[in-house]
C-alpha cells in the first residue's frame, strides 16, 4: 500500500484482546515499511495490543516523531501518519498472513486517497518532467521522496508556478499548460524521463505548435476578412433567390417532373441546402483572418465547398439531361401525331379549287345547254304560227 503525506487508516483493532495474538514471533510477526527503498522493521509479539505495537513503532529508529512516519491508535484504528509532505511509504506484502490479517491489511492494498502522483513510482526516485516553452532551454521538474522533490499535488502546483513562459496547474487527475500568444508561432515540448511519469501526469510527451498572433492587426487581412463575409451573404440571399413557381432546388425544395397525361412516368429531382451554412462556410469574426492557422481553415473550407458545388452540379446536369430527352421525344411525338390529324382532316386549297372550277363550269356549260335548248323549241313553235 502506497501512502501520500497524509493519514493513512491501514488497521483496525479486532477487539479480541490481545492486538498480537495470532502473531507469529520473529520476522514472521513482523510489519515492513519501505520509505524511498530503505526498509523499517517494526516486530509484532504475541499479546501486544494496539497501544503497545504503537509504542514499538515510534520506537523504532527512523520512525516516530523523530523519524519518516507516526504511528497512533485513533479510536482502535492503526494510523500511520507521514512526519513530512516529501516523504512516500510502502507497506511491504512480506508478514505473514496472520500479520496482514491482525493489521487487517491486504497484499498490494491501494492508499485511501486519489491523486496523479501514485503511479509516479514506476519511474523511480528522480523522475523528471521537462518543460521547453518556444524553443528556449528545458525545465526541469524532479519527482521523488527527497528534499526539493515532487511528490504531492500541492508541491506540483509549486513547480508549476515557478515555469517561465509558461501557465501551469495540476489537479488529482491530470496537468494543464497554457503558452502566452505571440507574434511568431509559439511552441510547447513536454517530456519525461520514463514514460510511465507521462501516463501518470496524464499529459502526453511530444512538442504541440500554436498560431501566431499580431497585436496590430493587418488592414489587408481586415479587408479580406470583410469581403469574405460578404459573399457569405451574397451566396445566403442568391440560395434564397434561386425559385421558380415556388420550387427552390437550393433550398431544399424536391421538384417533381411528370413526363405523361397519367402521372405514370415521372423524376423527381432532390433539392439540396446550399447557402453558407450548407456549405460549410461560417462567418469570421474578431480578428480571425490574422491568423495564418485560421485562413487555411478556411481555404480548406472553401475548397470543400466547392468539391460539393461541383457532385452537386453533375447531378443536376445528369436531371436536366433526362428532362431534355423526354422533352424532345414529347415535342417529336406531338409533330409526328399534328401530321397525322391534318392528313385526314385538311385538303389541298389548289385541287380543290380546280375541282370548284370544274363544277362551275359544269354548272354554266348546262344551264347554257338548257336555254339553247328552250330557245330552239321556241324557233320550232314560230314556223307553225
């Protein structure tokens, strides 16, 4: 069991009398402490009871008030309490059974408190975090039980504050940097000596880049930036723009074609939504296009946008294709069947003009017969007057 500078409750008196009684005598009865690799012995003989084996404690050398760690009864309870925020202990798994059972304690026992610097111990004494802020000279932060040693979240906290360049805090779960923006790309390097401290801290080793920043900003760049906002709007109030008898492809509108008198045969045509948020695109604000890292966000943006204009615009163009072709068909069959209806309905103005004459002359021809006729009955009455 790993203890951190504070109280830890590692045993509980069993009431049963004697504290020792199942004992064993020896080093069979005895509970090992291990303080920054050096082992403290403290005997457990049969009878003794909590008071006494905490007398045995502070007696022995190294421990007590004099030493590493204090041992009291607190209520029936064994604490073991830490003299010194740089000191770290172990409870050792070498007593024997009935030992860990009379201190009630379990081989590999967690301590009773959380905090990122437990698991520093796969690293050993003297394992270092190294902080680089933009390329200048590493520092170096050492974690351990010694004297200037890191080895709880408080003194981490410490360290932290006394980095140059660099906004630091711990907490019992992870560490938190924060690099001050400059005029040039600033940078962050962390690393650690094992790469067990690095899990432990729960950051990760490497170098992290930032972005630049100018604290006068460019009127170019400010231009830019306003222009690029306002075609955000131009292309909002174009997509808004693009209906016709109240269907707007680009704005999500489906248009459906039907191709004859039965609604049997028909394409359907899906709208898109392709205003500036549709696309993509967002409006920067503040001092957004000062940055170099913001303006390739947004070319990248950009290019994005315009590999979707461009599917976009082959689907419809494949539509519009289909459309085309039936409306050609459709206007070659209302040729094909006009044709048709005038053949049998419309007759030649000239032949049927000559036929008129005929008749006319037919008709003349006999009415001038017929008066002759009339005329020559007369002339035959006359010669018998």
């Amino acid at each position: 069991m790993t203890g951190n500078p504070v109280d830890e409750v590692i045993g509980v008196e069993d009431g049963a009398g004697a504290f020792g009684a199942a004992a064993g005598a020896g080093d069979a009865g005895n509970l090992v402490i291990d303080i920054a690799g050096t082992d403290y012995t403290v005997a457990l003989a049969n009878g003794d009871t909590l008071d006494d084996f905490v007398t045995t404690f502070n007696g022995t050398a190294g421990l007590g008030a004099t030493g590493a760690i204090t041992a009291s009864n607190n209520g029936g309870t064994l604490r073991l309490t830490a003299n010194n925020a740089d000191v770290d202990f172990t409870v050792d798994a070498v007593s024997t059974a009935a030992t860990l059972t009379k201190l009630q304690l379990t081989s590999g026992a967690a301590t009773n408190s959380t905090s990122l610097l437990d698991n520093i111990g796969v690293g050993g004494a003297g394992s270092t975090l190294s902080v680089t802020v933009n390329g200048g000279s590493a520092q170096q932060i050492t974690f351990g039980a010694g004297v200037g040693q890191i080895s709880t979240v408080a003194e981490l906290n410490t360290a932290l504050g006394t980095l140059a360049g660099v906004t630091a805090s711990a907490s019992q779960s992870a560490i938190s940097f924060s690099v001050a923006t400059s005029s040039t790309q600033n940078s962050l390097a962390l690393s650690t000596s094992i790469a067990g401290v690095a899990t432990a801290l729960g950051i990760s080793a490497g170098t992290t880049n930032g972005a630049a920043y100018s604290s006068s900003p460019n009127s170019t760049r400010t231009s830019l930036q306003s222009d690029y906002n306002s075609l955000l709007t131009q292309i909002d109030a174009l997509a808004s723009d693009a209906s016709y008898n109240g269907i707007n492809l680009l704005n999500g509108d489906d248009l459906k074609v039907v191709f004859n008198e039965n609604g049997t045969s028909s394409l359907t045509i899906a709208g898109v939504t392709f205003n500036s948020g549709g696309l993509g695109l967002t409006a920067i604000s503040g001092t957004g296009f000062q940055s170099d890292t913001n303006i390739d966000v947004v070319i990248a943006s950009i290019d994005t946008a315009l590999n979707t204009l461009r599917t976009q615009a082959s689907k419809f163009g494949s539509n519009i294709s289909t459309v085309q072709t039936r409306q050609d068909f459709t206007k070659q069959l209302i040729n094909t069947l006009q044709t048709g209806a005038d053949a049998l309905v419309l007759a030649d103005s000239n032949e049927e003009g000559a036929n008129l004459l005929a008749l006319q002359t037919r008709q003349q021809l006999s009415s001038t017969a017929l008066s002759l006729s009339a005329q020559a009955d007369q002339a035959v009455l006359r010669l018998f007057g």
